[in-house]
C-alpha cells in the first residue's frame, strides 16, 4: 500500500496498514528540514501541491525584502495576495484596507479580484502528476489572507469592525463574504481540474477556550458558503476529500462541516480539543489529522515524550480515520529535525 492508498483509505473513515503521517495541513519542504542523508520520499504519505513558479517570483521577493524579520508573513504567495489587496501586517495604520470604509459602497469600489477573467495556473497538473507518481496523496491549499472566509474578511475590514458587521451591519458582511467566497471558489476548483486528493478549508475560527464568534452566527455567515465550495470542487471531482483545519476550540461545528461534506478535521491541538471525546462521539467517520503535541512539544520535548504522545494517540483514538500529524506548526527554526525524526519513526511503529 502506498501513501496515496493509505491516506484515501484513512479519510473515508477504515483502517489502512498503518496510520497515515503528514507534517501539516499545508505544503512542508522536508527535504529543507531533513538532513540529507535522512531524507526519503515515504516520510510522509502526503504533500502539497505549490503554484508552479511565475516570472512574477523576482517581484515577490523584492516585495518581501523591506518587511522587518519579526514580521509573520507566511509564504511568498501570501507577499504578493498583501501587495495586490494592500494589506501591510507591519504598518497598523495601513494593515486593514477596509477598516475606514463608510458605507456599504465603500466596500463596492474595492478591487476585488474578477474571478471571470481568464485564470489558470501552471503546473499544478503536473505537480499532482509527479506526486502520484511517487505514491503520496496530493493536497492542496488556496491562496488567501490567512484563511478562506472568516479571516480575510477580518484582516481587511479589522476584526473589530468586521465583528460589528456580524452583527450591525450583516449586510456589509454578507457582501465581503460573497466576494471571498466567489474568489476561494475559484481556486478551489482549478485544483480539483489538477486532480488534486484532497482540499484543505482553512478558517480559524477557534481561539483555546471557545469560538470567536457563535456558532449560530457561524452557521448563518459561513456554513453555506463553505458547503457551496465544496459543492463546486465535488461537481469537479465527486471523490475529492475535504479538510477543514482551525486552531483552537471548534467543536460545536463538526456536525455541521460532517453535513456540508467534510471528511477530516484538523488539527485537534490537545490544549484545546478533547480528540478521544470526538471520536466517540463521531467514530473513525470523521478523520482525526493531527493531535500530536502542545504548543511547544516539539520545540523542548525529548524525542522519547514524543514517542510516548504518539503511542497515546493511537492507543486512544484507533487506526481507523486516524491521519497522525503534529497539531502545531513544525517548520519553525527552534525545532530541531531530532524531535520531527522521533514522531515519523513512532508514527510508523505505533500506526
């Protein structure tokens, strides 16, 4: 059984012959974190597909350079999506180009993507192609703000502003969030034209104790307009899997993402998430991507805490509808490769 095999199998829910690893919910370049003579394609069993380089790339790193070091940007596509949408993190003056609109025609005259000019992306065929080749499951994520609805909207508008139109202004809200989810359709289908295995949904909603806004309201601004991306990709690909990943505390949602067609949810930080609770409330139906460490195990744990975690997880959760993958980011430069070897070796003894 290769990756690929093995991560279907695991997302729909049934037992493979081990447990599935990933590093995350989006494109890790391990072969940048592995030593090189510790570094093989089958340390995971999937990876993310990238925009295929563009003669625009000189531009993004000419973009990036004037940006202080302690400035989160995230990847150089996410450079470019701050230049053309004029969000700059590192002014807060200037961070949120939305945040003075007056009206909801302050809003209209924003420029907006036109998401029915002519758009392809290059290369993602052949990214998916090559992976497949390889034997890992191919995912992908969209190029935003940070993430599909909830957060753009409120890094252009400011989140306090746009909490206020959540409520005040729902009008404003739903406008905003008609034109992100017209833009995140977009993307969203030209990966599944690549032939892509499985979508990754991101949109935090979730902060350590409870959800930044209600699940009622959640339900009213944002479950229908998730389900209509999914609809869209699965008109596309019927058997595309779909991951939702928010950080912190989202558990009074997962019966609606279940509902709207969401097969795996990530990335259950334990701090947060209780994912033994879950998984017998919901069974290996739902897949469980990631659950392995707090917020800084893999920063100053030993690699045998780490093991043990790991061990915990599958002892706890199954191996059925089980993708084990570390809950927090791990390409950060305060985590050593030892810590990382110590959970893909016990991932494989232990799944």
């Amino acid at each position: 059984m290769n990756g690929r095999e093995r991560l279907l199998i695991a997302l729909d829910g049934s037992e493979p012959d081990r447990v599935p690893r990933a590093l995350n919910f989006y494109r890790i370049e391990i072969e940048r974190l592995a030593p090189p003579d510790q570094y093989r394609d089958d340390l995971v069993d999937v990876q993310f597909v990238k925009f295929s380089p563009s003669p625009e790339e000189e531009e993004l790193h000419r973009l990036a350079r004037p940006f202080p070091p302690d400035t989160r940007l995230g990847t150089l596509e996410q450079v470019r999506t701050y230049a053309r949408w004029d969000y700059h993190p590192q002014t807060p003056d200037c961070r949120n180009p939305l945040a003075r609109a007056r009206s909801l025609d302050d809003l209209r005259g924003f420029p907006f993507p036109d998401v029915n000019a002519p758009y392809q992306v290059e290369g993602l065929t052949c990214q998916v192609q090559e992976l497949h080749a390889r034997g890992l499951a191919a995912g992908g994520n969209l190029p935003h703000l940070g993430g599909e609805l909830f957060e753009a909207a409120w890094r252009l508008r400011g989140l306090e502003n746009f909490l206020l139109d959540l409520i005040d202004r729902p009008e404003w809200a739903h406008f905003l969030l008609d034109q992100l989810t017209n833009l995140a359709r977009r993307n969203a289908v030209a990966l599944a034209r690549a032939g892509i295995d499985v979508l990754a949904l991101d949109d935090d909603v979730g902060m350590p104790t409870t959800m930044m806004i209600s699940p009622s309201t959640w339900r009213k601004f944002f479950k229908p307009r998730m389900a209509d991306i999914i609809q869209a990709v699965r008109a596309i690909k019927p058997d595309l899997r779909v991951l939702f990943h928010s950080d912190g505390y989202f558990e009074p949602i997962i019966g609606d993402l279940i509902e709207i067609g969401v097969n795996a949810i990530n990335p259950l930080q334990p701090d947060h998430m209780d994912a033994a609770r879950i998984r017998r409330q919901f069974g290996p139906e739902l897949a469980l991507w990631g659950t392995v460490g707090h917020h800084t195990t893999f920063s100053f744990a030993t690699p045998d805490a780490i093991r043990r975690e790991v061990k915990h997880r599958v002892e706890t959760l199954g191996r059925a509808g089980l993708i084990l993958c570390p809950a927090y980011d791990i390409d950060e430069p305060d985590i050593p490769w030892e810590n990382i070897a110590a959970f893909l070796e016990a991932a494989e003894t232990y799944g």
